[in-house]
C-alpha cells in the first residue's frame, strides 16, 4: 500500500505555486492578462529597461516565465522548466539590483527569490505528484539537468552582460551630453 510521500506533497505544493506566480507574470507580458502590458508594453518596457533587441527581449522573458511556470507547475521537463524560469528571473535581478535588495524600495529580493526557487525545483526535480513521473522522468534525465542550466546561464550571462553595455554606454553618453 502506497502512502503519500510528505517530501513529494511538499515539491508538488512548490511547484504549482512557484509555476503558478512566474505563469502570471508570464501572460502579463505576452498577453496583456492580469493588468499587463502585453508584447507591445513590456517590448516598449525592456526597451527601456536597456535590453536590445526589445522585442526578442520581451518574448524570451514572457516565455522564460510563463512557459517554465506552466511546465513547473505541471512537472514536465523540471529542469528545463526551472533553468529557463532562473534565468528569466536573472534578468529581472540585473534590472532591480541599482535599487538594492529590498523589495519595498524596488530592489531584486522577489525576483531572485523566484528564480532561486525555481533553480532549486529544476534541480531537485518535481517529485511524485508530476508529469514527469508520469512519464517515467524521458524529459528529466541527468544530461537534461547539465545541458539546461548551462544554456539557461549562458543565455542569462549574455543578455546581462549586453544589457550592462548598453546601459553604461548610454550612461556615458548622458554625461558627455551634460558636461557640452
């Protein structure tokens, strides 16, 4: 006779709320829902934001959340779900960190918490309440946790970085164009 597993209900509880929050902010971005700007606000958002090209930018953060939480909270390829999820939350930390840790002064403290919990998801993988062990785990192997994460934070690194670029050189600008 088969008990329920407190470590497996926990993962399960996890990770439908985790996919549930980051599949809402996801649909906010891509779609408008929940009060969102939809593709068109958050391109003109991570436009402003530094992020280049906006609305490739736009697309892989909707997807990267909305996606990964959905497939979360399903638990449906784990690792992937929460490596994409981690590193759209990467994303938004870049943005927030100027402002500090704090979430109630604008700092990174939600969307790092997100994207932790999400990371720590994809790794520990989805437990027994899941598709994926539904599935016999063929989209939560060992290799699929290693090739996810290291795309996940190469991609993650990339735009970052380009972002970084970006935001310093239009810094600089701004300053050469006050001290003419």
């Amino acid at each position: 006779m088969t008990c329920f597993n407190r470590r497996d209900l926990g993962l399960f509880v996890l990770r439908v709320g985790t996919g549930a929050v980051l599949a809402a902010h996801g649909s906010q971005k891509l779609v408008g829902w929940f009060g969102g700007g939809g593709i068109e606000g958050t391109t003109a958002a991570m436009e402003a934001m530094g992020f280049h090209p906006p609305k490739h930018s736009a697309v892989a953060a909707g997807l990267g959340e909305g996606a990964g939480g959905v497939l979360l909270a399903l638990g449906l390829a784990t690792p992937a779900a929460g490596a994409a999820a981690a590193g759209a939350m990467a994303g938004a930390v870049a943005v927030h960190a100027p402002a500090g840790f704090f979430a109630q002064g604008g700092g990174y403290e939600y969307p790092a918490f997100l994207g932790f919990t999400a990371a720590a998801i994809g790794l520990a993988g989805p437990g027994r309440y899941s598709l994926d062990h539904l599935t016999c785990h063929v989209l939560d192997r060992p290799w699929v946790v290693g090739l996810a994460f290291v795309g996940a934070a190469a991609a993650a690194a990339a735009v970052v970085g380009k972002r970084a670029k970006g935001v310093s050189a239009a810094r600089e600008d701004a300053l050469g164009d006050d001290s003419a």
